[in-house]
C-alpha cells in the first residue's frame, strides 16, 4: 500500500471514534471500540510496519533542530509516520477527556467543543479541556481518583 493510500485509510478511519466520541459518549460500543485497545494497536502496527518497510536510512535530518525535522517530513514514509502519531495521540486525549468530564461530572455539551480542538489542533483542545475543568470544578489535578 502506497503512503499516500495508508494515510487516507489512517486519517478517515480515526474520524468514527471521534464521532462516537462527540455524539455517544456512553454508548456500549463507544466504549469498546473508541477507549479499548484495538485502536491504538492498529494504528501503531501501521506506525511500526511503516518504519521497518522504508528505506534503512531516514532522509537528512534528525529531531535536535527544526531545520531536521522539517527535512525528515521531506519523506511521504516520515511524514506518514508523523500524521499517524498525531493521530493516535489526538484521540487518545480525546477520549481521555470524555472519560474525565464523566468521572467529573462536567456536562458532555461542554466536551464536545474541546473534541472538536483536540480533532483540529490536537494541544489547543487539551487546553481548552483543561481550562474548562478548571473553570468549572477547579480541579488542577491530572490525578484520575480526584
């Protein structure tokens, strides 16, 4: 499969979960499938099999400078490699925050724009998820008993 065709396959695959995630948060098989395992572990085979597959030597580059990474994310392969840990990281806090806001009894209605944030711009919207917690149960802990 080209990268260009595993990075379709990635990036509409994600967009279910966060789907069941803005509009079924408590649904059964949101919770199967979206905070389960089997996402992340797809997603990081890809990530695994995309880099054991590539050329043995990365582009010029490395991750000390901007300049490097910017020439690593000259490969489709590195670039591929970096949308799909985006992906997997963005959901990740995405249903973490779902989890969260339940456990907190913050109002999902709340939630689903921070969902959208975290989809879009992946820090911004844990940001606003954090700032929302603050606001409304001034929690600043990460701790999940509190």
């Amino acid at each position: 499969m080209t990268p260009e065709s595993l990075f379709a396959v990635c990036n509409y695959g994600v967009l279910p979960a966060w789907i069941l995630l803005a509009v079924a948060p408590t649904w059964t098989w949101t919770r199967r499938i979206v905070h389960g395992i089997w996402i992340p572990i797809l997603l990081g085979t890809v990530y695994l099999s995309v880099l054991l597959t590539g050329p043995a030597t990365p582009p010029e580059g490395g991750f000390t400078s901007l300049a490097g990474v910017m020439a690593l994310f000259t490969s489709p392969r590195f670039a591929l490699v970096g949308w799909v840990h985006y992906l997997v990281f963005d959901l990740f806090i995405g249903a973490w925050a779902v989890r969260d806001a339940r456990r907190r009894e913050i109002p999902h209605g709340f939630v689903v724009p921070c969902l959208f944030l975290t989809l879009m711009f992946g820090p911004i919207g844990l940001l606003a998820y954090l700032v929302l917690r603050l606001v409304l149960r001034r929690e600043i802990s990460l701790d999940e008993t509190a």
